[in-house]
DNA sequence: GCCTGATATTTGAAGCTTAAAACAAGCCGC
DNA sequence: GCGGCTTGTTTTAAGCTTCAAATATCAGGC
C-alpha cells in the first residue's frame, strides 16, 4: 500500500512491541494523517468557539441560530426543513427545536408547503433579516480577522488542499453507508427468506 | 410582497444596489476568507460526524469519552480536571460530567489530588486503557481512510497552511480577550472610583 | 382505489455543551 | 496569619444534538 513513510523501518525491529507500547507509538502507518485531523479540529474548533462567544456577547444569538438564519437569507423563496437539516449537516430533530425557538423569537416565518402537505417551508422574517444582516457583517469581519494570515496564493492552495481532502472524506463515507446499506439488505433478506 | 417568482432581475436594475442586495452579495471584501472558513467547518463536521456514527456503530461509545479517553492515554501519570478541559477546549463544566460517566463505566479512575486538594487526578482504569487501544487501532484507519487523498508532499504543505491559519486565529483570539480584559478593567475602576 | 416503500417531520430519552454563579483551597504580600 | 486574588471544581439552567421510534403524506405499480 502507501509505503510513503520510506520503508526504512525494516531492517531491525527483533522483538515486536508489547501491546503497551503498540498502541502508544502505534501511529506507526498513518503517523501524518491523525496530526492532519488533529490539527484540522483544533483550528475548526478554535475558530468555531471564538464565534460563538462573540455572536453571544454581541448579540446574544447562538451560534446555531446564526447558521440557520445564514441558511435561510440566501434562499428568499424559502426552504423546507429537510433542505435546512441537509445543509446543515444536522438531524431533522435538531432543526425542528431550533426551527420552534426562531420561530418564537420572530426571525423565522413558518407554513405548511403548498405542494407537499408533509413539509414545512420556512423563511427569515423581516426582522429575521434585518438581524442577521447586521450580524452578518461583523462576523465577516471577525473570520476575515482570524484567517487573515495567508495571502492569496497561499489561501487559494490551503482551498485547494481542502477540497481535494473533503473529496476523499466524502469517497470515503459513500464507500461506506453503501457498504452498511447492502448488509442491512442482505441480513432483511436472510431473515426473511429472500432470494438465496 | 416577496415577489420571489424569478423576476428575472437581470436586465434593467440601473439603481445603485440597495441594502438588501448589498447584505447578500456583501462578502465584498473578505470572500475569499468566508470561504476558507465554511470549506473548513464542512469538511470538518463531515469527518467528525462519520467518525461519531462509526464509534457508536462499532463500540457504543461517544465521540467526547473516545476523545477523553485519547487525552488520558497519553498522560499515565494522570490529569487533572482543568488539564483535560483546557486539551479539549471545552468548559470545566463539561468536563465534570464527561468524567462522571466514564469513572461510572469504569473507564477512568479519579482521586483528589495530592499536592492540592481542590484538584482531582484522573487516570485511565486497565479495562479503559484496553477498551481504549482497541478503539484507537480503527479509528486511526479511518482516518486515513477518510484523509488518504492527498501524497506526502501536499499533506505537508496543508499542515503548514493549517499552522499559519492556527497562528493567525491565536493572535486574533488573544488580541480580543485582551481587550475585553482591558475594557473590564477600566469599567471596574469606573465603578469604584479608582484610580482616575 | 389499495398496497408498498420512500420522504418530511415530530417526539422522547439520553447525553453533550455552555455560561454563570457558587464554593473550596491555594498563593501572596504585608 | 490575614485579607484578597487566583485557580480547580461543581452546580444549575438553558439550549443543542443525536438516535430511534412514531406519524403523516406522497408516489408508483397494479
């Protein structure tokens, strides 16, 4: 496989570590990968916290509320709460409660769609949109000011390298709900007598 | 009202944009950075999130105990309380509960420190140790799996990207907690007349 | 029209998370 | 050795989040 890491490593290793030692050095193969991801959380966590205090001391909006507004500002015609939870990268129970509390404080405008009578079609209300405009600025403001180090040929790699990762990551999850989806398949059928 | 039904608002428009198209086109300035951080947060929260449904999937555990847990394996001599919320980035409160369940499971072991005894060391219990190891051996295949995209020369150019963003956020971050700092100060002498 | 499977949403239980307040104990300068 | 500040932890209230189960509706095939 990926023998990136020069193979070096094989000339002595005599005795083959105990467990103990295995599995505190054991990043072994994939050493540079985990400090990727390591330090990909750290930063996303860093900035994600810095946010959402702000958010809060400026305006005393959650950081979920921001999200889901920041959603919704961009679709004028609406959305339904599937859209919402999918771009979210949420679970549809999630955006029922958020959903409920913006409806509540009058951000969001809330009716059952005209052509689906399961779905609900949400919007910003006026006073939904006048908040998260003024919001909207000085959170850029903020994000321009933590990310502001690199300069354009160095922000066009890093978006670079980060779409090239988040191709594999998505590869990678595919690869596996298809897998899980095709066992629950075979297991239903084995279970009930299907097609041997 | 919302004449949301493709106006086609191409053509004419002559007048200057109003406030309303100016908030939405707005990221004017600091597109580029916006950007960066919202690939940023979504790969992210992928990778976060297929690593939770795994860890659930596979060994019934949560993402925050598997990420206590990597914390402790590192630290035989053990940790204290603020030693892991500050590693974590979460707050103490959070922290407190985290361990009460995982001593509850048996995973970790707690003691009242003792050079100081407001504080309690927390260690990893043989079976949390065991439980822990065999967890890590997946998970880092999955990480690799999930980052494998890039060869070794880009995974480092990323890394250092990363670094540079993460050094530029700490500046930002401590440049505002200063401030606040400074601020409360000042309004505390304002407060009880110190010194003019 | 009726069944079957898929989709949209809600609900409930459990757990995670934060912020803020309350304590307890350490540290320090006088 | 006593105030006063700092640090370590817990507690509480509110909100966020997930998963899984329950509802309701839709869409197709027959």
């Amino acid at each position: 496989m990926h023998d990136r890491v020069s193979v070096d490593e094989t000339a002595p290793e005599p005795v083959p570590l105990d467990h103990e030692a295995k599995a505190l050095e054991a990043p072994a193969e994939h050493a540079a990968e985990l400090r990727l991801w390591l330090r990909l959380l750290t930063l996303s966590t860093m900035i994600e916290g810095e946010v959402r205090r702000r958010l809060r001391e400026r305006f005393d909006v959650t950081l979920p509320r921001f999200d889901l507004m920041a959603q919704l500002v961009r679709a004028p015609d609406g959305m339904t709460l599937s859209d919402v939870s999918k771009r979210m990268m949420v679970s549809n129970g999630n955006v029922t409660g958020l959903v409920e509390r913006l409806v509540e404080s009058g951000h969001v405008d809330r009716r059952v769609s005209q052509t689906d009578r399961r779905a609900q079609v949400i919007r910003l209300t006026e006073e939904g949109r006048a908040a998260f405009r003024a919001m909207a600025v000085e959170h850029e403001a903020w994000i321009a000011e933590m990310l502001g180090g690199l300069d354009a040929g160095e922000s066009e790699a890093l978006m670079g390298l980060l779409g090239k990762v988040k191709a594999s990551t998505r590869t990678a999850i595919d690869a596996n709900a298809r897998a899980r989806t095709e066992e629950a398949r075979t297991n239903s059928n084995a279970g009930t007598g299907g097609p041997r």
